[in-house]
C-alpha cells in the first residue's frame, strides 16, 4: 500500500469468495490487517463477511463483486444496505441494462471491459465444485468451459463439424465502448487479468488509459489498428463485445478452438519441401511465434512453433529471398520455414488456418515499459516563502492530497551580491528526478531581497519530498471495533433464534420435494412430503401444478421457484409468478427478496444466494425468509459446521439432486441448434428437444433453458447426502430437499420413498446409497459433500 500509495494509485484487495462458519475468526483478524496497512477497499462476494466488515469498521470501503450476480437495481441496493460503497455489475448486462441500472441506484458502478469472459455467471458457476472439487465461488475454477463438447439431441449425436468448444467465449474487448460507458455513468472500468503476466497489464491498461482520456475530454477515438494488434498478441481467443451490445448467442463462442489464438496470419496453401507456404492476412518475420489450428477431419493435428525464414515465392518453387522490415512480412503469399522438430509437415493439409501467438519485438518493447524505476509521476504543487530575517518556509501539496511542510533552521539574510528570484528557486525545485514527483505550480513569495543558498533550497527539497512519501506511505487512521466482532454478531444471532422462538426444530424431519414437471408434482404429491417446489421450463403450468398437489388430504405446501437471475426489466416476472396461488416462492435473487419483502410474500432463499456461513443466513433470515437454502459450496464438515453455530430450524439442505453446474445467459439451443442469433427469433428448439453435453469422457450431462431463455447445464451424476442423512437429522436439521429434474414420475416415487424410509430409521445409509445407485445410470455421487 505504500507503494501505490505514493504513486498516487489506489489499492483495493481481493476478499471475494465464499468464507465457512470455521473461518470467519480468521477472516476478521486478516481484515483488521487489511484496514491497518491502508488498504483502500476490500472486494467482496460473501455477504455475511460484508456484514463483519461493516461491523469492524465504518472506514473500510466495500465493493460487491461480480461474484454476487448483481444484475439489477436490486442488487444494487442489497449491496449498499450491506454497507457496500460501489458495485462490480455482473459481465452479462448490455449496455441498455447498465443505464437502466445506473438510472436507478445511487452507488457507483464498475465494468470489466477486457479479458477472459466465464460463459457462466460469476457466483452461480458449480461446475469445478461438482466435477472435482475446487470451487469457483473459492477462486478455484478449473475451466472446464474450455473444454470440449458434443451435443445430444434427443438422444443423438448432432454433426457440428469442427464446432467442439461449445462454452467457451471469445475475450471481452471494449476499447471502442469507452465513450459510450462513461456517458452511461460507469464509474470505473475492470481488466480481467487472472495468470497473466506483466506485458499484458502494461499493453492493456495503456490503451484503455488513452481511451477513457480521449472519452473524458471529447476526443476521437485514440486506438489504432496497431494498437489492437499489439492487445491481440497480448492475450486474445477473438475479440469480442461480450454481451454489452445485448445476446448474440452465434457471436459470443465460436466454437473452433479454446485457447489463445492472437492474430490470424492465414490459410495455408501448400506444403512446398520443407516450407509451407501461406497467403499472410497479417505480418510475420524470424523469431514470431505460430499455430496451426487442428483440422480432425484430414488428420491434421494442432501444432506450434516458431518462424526461422520468411520468404516470397518466386517461379515455381523456388523462393525469392525478401527484406522483412521491423513489422515483418506483410499481406500476400509467403514462404515460411520453421524449426526442425517444430513441425510434422507431412500432417499439414491445405486450408489450415495459422496464427501468430507470439512476437518476441513487441514482447521486449512492452517490457521497457515497466522494467527500471517507475516511470509514473504525481503532480506536486509547490509555494515557497521568502523573507529577508525570516525562516525559508516551503509547502507541497500532492494532485493526490498529501501536504508536507519544511522550513530552514535559521532566518533568511540580506542578499550582499545576489538576492534570491522565482526563476533560480524554480531551477533548483524542479530538479525532482530522483523523486515521483513532478513539478505542476510554483508559488512563490519574496520579499527584503534575501539570500537564498542553493544549497538550502536542495536540502528543503530533499526534506519535503521525504515527508511527501511518509504522508502518503502513512495508513489512515481508522476506527476498529474492539475486541473481536465475530462474539457479538453470534450472540446477536442466538438473541434472534431466542426471539423468534427457533431454538429448536419441528419435532420430525421434514421431506421436500423439487419437481420440473406437473407429472413429478402428481408423484411427489401422492408419495406424502409435506412440501413441494415447482421450478417450470413453462410457466404456465404453474396454476395447473398447484391444484394438482392440493388434491386430497394432507396437502403439501407449495413454493414456486424464481430464475436465478433478474434482470432489467424482469421483474414483472415474479408479480406473475405470486399470482398462480402457491404458498410463497423459492427465491434465488436479490430482486426476489425485494419484491417478497415489500409485497408480505413468505419465501425461502435458495442455494444461489450462497448462504456458506451463519451471518449470511442471519441476513437473510433478518430480510424474511421463512428458510434458508445452505450453499452448495459446504462440505459435509463445512455443513456441520453451520448447523452448529445457525438455529437448525432456519436451515434448508438439499440431499439429493443433480448440481446445477453452469448457470448462463448463453444459450446453446440458440447457437447450434436454431438459425436465429437470440430469444427473439430462435424458435425456441429448447421447447422441442431433450438436449444434453457429452463430456470427453462420455457422460451426458442435461441441458435447459428458463423463462428468460438462460441454460443451465446439470452434472450427469446425481449428488446424494445419503451417507450424511443420520448425522444430520441428529443435529437437529428437520428440512430435507430432494430434486428432480428429468426423472419419471416412477424413478420420483421410487426416490422419494427410498428417502422417506431412511429419514424414519427403516433403512440404514448403507443400503440407501446402494438403492440409490442402482437409480441412475451414472450411479450417484458424494459431490461437494464429501470435499473436506
């Protein structure tokens, strides 16, 4: 921080992820160090750990992260009743979306406008969690959207010729939208830049630096060809605007390849002995770095290296041996020769697409850029008083804010043979090379003809310059709650349970039941669970679903689940949703909260909202909800853990399911499967078709599409917490959810039976997960549950 500091750059740090009950003592001594060393803001997900900042200390600005979803108004404001100061918009609003949302809200708002895109929403992305492990919501994404892909379409392979990497965008790029979202009253503007080395933050934060300049004081666009040519060699899987100027579901992926590619060089025509020769759409010389994109079909597989000779071709095969100029080569036929062992031309075909990835010139010119001392300055003001008789007095003022004093040990003399001048004081002042400083005003003030050495002014200079970096490496003074907070935001927590008479649950366990088919409903009904979730492809069926679960006696209560995301102009959506007559709704956003709070609607939170810690579910409790939905982020241990320290009554766990992997605003029905770009004329082949993703080692995992046309891909394998089932009826948890996705209504009777007959002690977890596996064709899985 002191650093940056006297740089006059902010620092913010990442705290941005998920945090469990065990770890929240450690959270907040990591936060107390965090606020004592001057840090400028803290980046937060979690909003349970909003809430102990905010209780530490009042001066430690908090910005929501991306990976809390904030897609509308909302959010915003559910991010500033946190105590959040600015709010990083999720990366799927357009332009349209983000002035709806900047009209609406009072905090400052934040974009990414470059680098890697997730194809899922940051904080609704589970697929690393239920394929091995490692969390997204915990910094842990293993990209498994980089992978490849079939489509199963009704239970057939789908030809997509070399369209493979299905989930996988192309990289942001917004250079060009600068203007348009500092008129929109974006605040601040975000580079992705996860793994990426320092050429890439030099090259990248450079241009954007000009491009919000030139935004800012009206002028033309500053970026070059050249310049984007340099950010493509930086970093780049295709550049693209993401979804700003709103869903073009065939732009955002291509499809062809997941990796970095930089700038198309072009096809290959032929291989020419131990040379290939290409038709360059861009420039080449010796050193570049290239790679040829694989062609499955012919048996040409993806190969690199490096260029060693670049000629023309001259009269039949003979080459004509060329000048290349500092850019290399450029447009035009050309013959490249490349390393011995680099590669197999004997696997090169004609129409190979190659690209250059590399260049050694721009990568050595970048690095001049930051290599050696700083070559930031902050702009320093300067006034100098002097008076014949008196002290020589010299102030300095920072653009940043910091001032700093100084003055001579002794009076100033009358000047003999000659009395100081504002051009000598101004020759000495400016000399601030070896400092971060540059001199922007000088003021100064002299009177009775003093002497002033120049050995004086040197040393007064040295010494406020001293000062200046002591000001601003200095952390603010801050007020820190004492002692810890975590005691007294718990014991607040049992005051509440105590209040609200929750101490201790209903006096059996409770199985509930999720259904995406009015025929689930009727299975679900008829087999006794005493609540019953609708999450429908088509929502009109909702009102048909209600009557059908409160036939006969006994009825079960029934939630309607909202989508997981809201957007701009979605909120119609849940006035519909509270018309079909059910008890309350499933909420799994922030608008949902709102809208059930202002409105007296009874609902439970869902696991969307990430409730990983007892002060996240204390929030939630304390906004109305009836339950809360634990994360699906918790480990068995981690489980426990929040049962022990949250009244059981407020809990909801989901025990069997299939995890919902990737949450997105893509849709893949419309990319390989439609003619249209988006929702308004896709035709919707989601209504049509059971669609699923086979994975490179061969499961299918199912595919759909909500209301608002977002997919959500689920894990092949269905997660039980069967093995867990005793322990936490023991620890007094009384709701249990099963959910059901595209079971029949017998595999629903059958499940639901075999779970009622666990949770009444007629059969023990052994036989449970072994009934269980035998349910699906993928067996079952431990998941999350059993990560520790």
């Amino acid at each position: 921080m002191a650093l940056v500091h006297r740089r006059g750059v902010r620092g913010y740090v990442t705290l941005n992820t998920l945090v469990f009950p065990a770890e929240l003592e450690r959270v907040e001594e990591i936060v107390r160090r965090v606020a004592a060393a001057g840090v400028d803001a803290v980046i937060v997900q979690d909003l349970g750990l909003a809430r102990l900042i905010r209780s530490l200390t009042p001066d430690l600005e908090i910005h929501a992260s991306t990976q809390m979803s904030i897609t509308s108004a909302a959010g915003v404001r559910m991010a500033e009743e946190l105590g959040c100061s600015r709010v990083i918009l999720a990366r799927e609003l357009s332009l349209r979306e983000i002035a709806n949302v900047t009209k609406q809200t009072r905090l400052p708002v934040e974009v990414f406008v470059h680098g890697a895109l997730c194809v899922a929403y940051s904080g609704q992305c589970l697929t690393s969690e239920a394929l091995g492990g490692r969390s997204a919501n915990r910094g842990e994404c293993a990209q498994a959207c980089r992978m490849e892909y079939e489509v199963i379409r009704d239970g057939e392979r789908v030809d997509l010729g070399d369209i493979s990497y299905l989930l996988s965008p192309q990289d942001l790029a917004a250079f060009d939208l600068i203007p348009e979202l500092v008129a929109l009253g974006v605040s601040s503007v975000k580079i992705e830049g996860r793994l990426k080395g320092p050429e890439y933050v030099a090259n990248i934060t450079r241009n954007y630096r000009k491009a919000i300049d030139a935004a800012i004081s009206g002028q033309p666009d500053p970026i070059s060809d050249r310049d984007i040519y340099e950010m493509e060699m930086s970093f780049s899987r295709g550049f693209s605007h993401g979804f700003f100027n709103g869903n073009n579901h065939k732009r955002l992926v291509r499809g062809d390849y997941a990796k970095k590619r930089g700038v198309f060089l072009g096809r290959v025509v032929e291989v020419v002995g131990d040379r290939v020769r290409v038709d360059l759409a861009s420039p080449i010389k010796p050193g570049d770095g290239v790679v040829l994109d694989a062609d499955s079909k012919r048996g040409a597989p993806e190969q690199g290296g490096r260029v060693y000779e670049v000629d023309r071709p001259g009269k039949g095969r003979r080459s004509v041996t060329t000048a290349v100029g500092a850019e290399g080569l450029t447009a035009g036929p050309a013959l490249l020769g490349f390393g011995r062992r680099d590669f197999d031309l004997s696997r090169v075909v004609p129409g190979q697409r190659l690209w250059k990835t590399d260049d050694p010139e721009l990568s050595k010119r970048l690095k001049k850029t930051f290599d050696g001392s700083s070559k930031r300055r902050v702009d320093l003001d300067l006034r100098v008083r002097a008076i014949s008789g008196e002290t020589l007095v010299m102030e300095g003022t920072t653009i940043t804010g910091y001032h700093a004093r100084v003055e001579s040990a002794a009076p100033l003399n009358p000047a003999i043979n000659r009395a100081a001048d504002t051009d000598t004081i101004r020759s000495q002042l400016d000399r601030l090379g070896g400092s971060v400083y540059q001199l922007r005003s000088l003021d100064v003030t002299i009177e009775g003809a003093p002497m002033v050495p120049l050995s004086l002014l040197n040393e007064l200079r040295r010494m406020l310059v001293d000062r200046l970096d002591d000001a601003a490496a200095r952390a603010p003074q801050r007020t820190l709650a004492e002692p810890l907070v975590l005691p007294k935001l718990r014991e607040s927590l049992r005051l509440r349970a105590d209040l609200m008479g929750d101490t201790a649950g209903a006096p059996e366990p409770q199985l509930l039941a999720l259904c995406r088919t009015v025929e689930q409903v009727e299975a679900a009904r008829m087999s006794g669970v005493s609540t019953l979730y609708l999450d429908f492809h088509d929502i009109k069926r909702y009102k048909e679903a209600v009557a059908i679960a409160r036939q006969g006696e006994g009825t079960p209560e029934v939630w309607i689940a909202t989508t997981r995301i809201e957007k701009p102009g979605e909120a119609n959506l849940f006035r519909f949703l509270a018309r079909q007559g059910a008890d309350g709704l499933l909420v799994r956003n922030a608008g949902g909260i709102a809208f059930c709070t202002h409105q007296g609607i009874p609902f439970v939170a869902d696991f969307s909202l990430n409730a990983a810690n007892d002060l996240t579910v204390e929030w939630l409790k304390a906004r109305g909800a009836s339950r809360v939905t634990a994360s699906y982020d918790l480990s068995a241990d981690q489980l426990f853990d929040l049962i022990r320290v949250t009244p059981p009554a407020w809990l909801e766990v989901v025990v069997h399911q299939q995890i919902p992997m990737f949450h997105m605003e893509h849709c893949v029905f419309c990319a390989v499967l439609s003619p249209g770009t988006n929702k308004t004329n896709c035709g919707r082949p989601c209504d049509r078709h059971e669609v699923s993703l086979r994975d490179r080692v061969g499961k299918e995992h199912p595919l759909t599409a909500d209301i608002g046309c977002r997919n959500t891909l689920y894990n092949a394998v269905p997660q039980t917490a069967a093995e867990f089932l005793p322990g936490l009826i023991r620890k007094g948890l009384r709701s249990l959810r099963v959910e059901f996705l595209n079971d029949s209504p017998e595999a629903v009777e059958r499940i639901l039976g075999l779970y009622q007959d666990a949770i009444a002690g007629r059969c023990d977890a052994r036989l449970l997960w072994k009934a269980l596996k035998a349910t699906n064709h993928y067996g079952v899985t431990r998941g999350q549950l059993a990560v520790l």
